[in-house]
C-alpha cells in the first residue's frame, strides 16, 4: 500500500521532468553564418602620392571609399583555410589635396578574393579591378586633360573581425588614374599608400 502511494505521489513528478526535457530539446540554436557570407558595407579612407613619371606633376590624393560586398559566391579549400571570392562595387570620392586638379568622382568594380588564416575571424584579401569617373580638369601642365577619367586599383591588406558584423581593414592601394589616351600626351597618373577601413555585415 506504501510502494502505491509513493508511486502516486511520484507521477506529477516524473511528467513534469519529462516535459521539462521535452522543451529544452525543442531548442535549437541557430546555426552560426560566417562573415563571408553575409553582405557588407565597407568605408575606407587611403593616402596615395605619385609614384611614376607619367606626370610631371606632384601629387597627393585622399580617397574615400565606400563599397558594397556581396556574399561569397565562390569557396575553395587551401590548405585547410577557406578561400572565398566575391563581387565589389565602389563608390570613390577622392579630393586632390596637391595636384593640378582638386576633386575626382567615380565607381569601380572588382571581385574580392579572401583568405581565412583564421576561421570568420581574420582574413588575408586582395582586390584588383577598375571603372571610371569624372575629374575637374584644366590646362594645368601635368594635369588629366579631360573631365572623364578612367581608374584602375589594386589593394591587398588584412580584416579582423571584432563581432561577427564588425571589422577593422589596414592595407596598401594602388590606383591608376588615365583619360584613356584623349590627349596626346597622356599624363595619367600612378599613385599607392596606405589604406584603412571599417566594415559593417548585415
């Protein structure tokens, strides 16, 4: 009679653990989406001084840089990190603080190769690709020559991700600037420094 009682008393008991368990294993946690996958707004600023002779002129550019980067598209194993490729869209404001002109204007794109040396933490990236803009040209000697400018860049550094949506890029860039051979002769110009930026994933 003891055993059946107790066994009575028991039961709310045991029902209860039982849905307990029931609702903890009914949670599932999110799976994890790594940076490279998730869309991101970057903003950039760059110092580039002259580096060849097209020009005669001295100069010394200040970019800004804001670019959208679309999810990886493209993922290769290499030695055991992940390589990720995706597409670049650039819009650049770049004032001209020494130089014949002052102010260029202009979009570029490019895809944007990513080497995780640390899983969704840090990665090694590379960019190369182009576009073109507009320049405020005059009859400086040196100067671009025309208003309408094609630009070429190339820039490699390393991202460190802070959050899972935050991260902080330091690097070089390289930019190529040139009317396109509109004026004979065709100054262009070379120019490379530093790079840094913030990166926002969504």
């Amino acid at each position: 009679m003891k055993s059946t009682l107790l066994a009575l008393l028991l039961i709310p008991t045991l029902l209860h653990a039982g849905t307990s368990n029931q609702g903890k294993s009914a949670i599932v946690e999110p799976p994890s989406v790594s940076p490279a996958d998730m869309w991101s707004f970057d903003a950039e600023t760059a110092s580039l001084w002259r580096i060849s002779h097209n020009t005669t002129a001295n100069y010394t550019v200040l970019p800004q840089i804001l670019s959208l980067r679309s999810p990886a598209f493209i993922h290769w194993n290499v030695f055991g990190h992940q390589l990720t490729v995706r597409n670049r869209v650039s819009l650049l404001v770049e004032p001209i603080a020494k130089g014949p002109e002052s102010l260029y204007l202009g979009i570029s794109g490019a895809p944007s190769f990513e080497y995780w040396f640390l899983k969704d933490k840090a990665c090694w990236y590379t960019s190369v690709g182009g576009g073109l803009g507009w320049i405020d040209s005059g009859d400086e000697v040196g100067g671009q020559g025309r208003d309408l400018t094609f630009n070429w860049f190339a820039t490699m550094g390393v991202r460190f991700y802070f959050t899972p949506t935050t991260s902080l890029n330091v690097g070089a860039f390289f930019q190529h600037m040139s009317n396109g051979g509109a004026t004979d002769p065709n100054p262009g110009l070379d120019a490379l420094g530093p790079i840094l930026g913030f990166s926002r994933a969504f």
